[in-house]
C-alpha cells in the first residue's frame, strides 16, 4: 500500500514539462499587433487606388502625342530673318520719331553717323584739320562721301551753320580744269548762284565762307565740308518686310 502511494507521488511530480519544450513553446502575440498589421494592409491598398486613380486622369487629359518634327532647311533662314525684323523694328521705335501722336505711328527717317549733321537730305560733316583741295577730296572719299556739292540756296546756308558766323574758308566740292569750272560729280559750276561771273573767278579751286564763293589756290590750306546721304530707316512695310537703306 505505502509503495503505490510512492508511485503515485513520483508519477505526479513527472508530469510537469522538461526545460526544452517550456523553452520552444509558443508565445502568444498581443492584442494590438494583429490590428497594425491590418492597418499597413489598408494603406496600402489604398494607396495602390490612388496611384491607378492619378494615372487614369493623367491619361485622360494629357494632349495628343508629341510628333517630333525634323528641323526644315530653310528654319534657319527664316529665324534670322524675324530677328533681323525685330531688330530694325526696335531701330525705328528708337531712332525715329511717330509721325502723329500714336506710339505705332513711325514713318522712318533718316540717320548720319557720329559726328555728321543731319540736314534735308544729306549728311554733312567739318573736318579738324587743315588741308590743301586734293587732301579733302580724299578724306571724303575715305568716308564714303563727297567734297559738297551745292546746288540749292538752303543748302548754301546750311553749310554756313556748320562753319560759324564768320568762319575762315572751307574746301567745298568745285575746281577749275582748263578754264572749265565742274563739281566733283562732273556738273557744271553755275556762278550766277554765287553771284559771281566766270571773268572773275579765274583759275583755281572753290571755297565758301560768310562772305560767300571764293577762289583759291588748290595747294591752300583749309578746312573741308563732307557730303553723304543719310541711311533711310523704314519701319515695316504691310509684307512683313522692313526696308533699309545704306546708300550715298
């Protein structure tokens, strides 16, 4: 009897688990962890919606597919050629006055260079130095200009302007040849302009001062007075084309 009762005590006190499987057993997770786990899910997921949502709109209002163009040969010309009209357009608008009191209103005009006078048709400039006739006659040249040449009264007066009120003479664009006075453009010299005779004027060169015409020995030294015409400076014609002028 004592020895079952001894048995029965040690069945029992087997009964508990070795320290390996009370080691490997199962741990149960808590509450909140599972309730995460379905939150990052649903984010997820929606996330993934708003992406496919965002990608339909895009598609739907985007512009029809980009063609890409093959660059033409004459691309080239026709860009600069709208530079070269907004460059003459802001020319115009810079240089040139309007005609009438609209801002749009340019009918062009006329431009000297630096250091030239703008009068009528014709740009005029006075040397510093002092040279003898065939030393003016090349300065001018080297401008792209003339000795003047005057054919009218106004221009006469004008010349006087330039110089002063009682300025010394200047070389203007006449000389003798054999007896036969001719202006550097090969015309003939009309004395009656100047009041003067042929008889008086005998051989030489010409020269104006305030007094008016008087003659010359070419290899004097004097001032000389310049002559070219100015660059017409048009706006843009109805063509679309703007009209430019260098000529003298």
């Amino acid at each position: 009897m004592a020895g079952e009762i001894v048995y029965a005590d040690l069945r029992h006190l087997g009964d508990g688990s070795s320290p390996d499987e009370k080691r490997y057993a199962p741990h149960s997770c808590p509450w909140w962890h599972g309730l995460l786990l379905k939150a990052g899910g649903l984010g997820q997921f929606i996330l993934l919606v708003l992406v496919v949502v965002l990608s339909v709109q895009v598609f739907q209002g985007s512009p029809q597919p980009v063609v890409m163009r093959v660059p033409q040969p004459g691309d080239e010309i026709q860009g600069r050629n709208q530079k070269e009209q907004y460059m003459f357009s802001s020319l115009v608008r810079y240089f040139c006055k309007p005609q009438v009191e609209s801002p749009t209103a340019y009918a062009g005009c006329k431009l000297c260079p630096q250091d030239w006078q703008l009068h009528g048709e014709g740009c005029y400039w006075l040397s510093e130095e002092l040279g003898n006739w065939t030393q003016g006659t090349k300065s001018c040249k080297n401008q792209d200009s003339q000795l003047v040449v005057l054919q009218e009264k106004k221009e006469r007066e004008h010349i006087k302007v330039i110089t002063g009120k009682s300025p010394p003479p200047v070389w203007i664009g006449v000389r003798s040849h054999q007896k036969e006075w001719r202006w550097v453009d090969d015309t003939l010299f009309n004395p009656k302009m100047f009041g003067t005779s042929l008889e008086e004027m005998g051989e030489g060169c010409g020269t104006l001062k305030a007094k008016g015409f008087e003659v010359h020995r070419c290899d004097a030294k004097h001032k000389w007075v310049c002559k070219k015409k100015p660059f017409q400076l048009y706006p843009i014609t109805a063509g679309g084309e703007e009209k430019h002028n260098a000529s003298i």
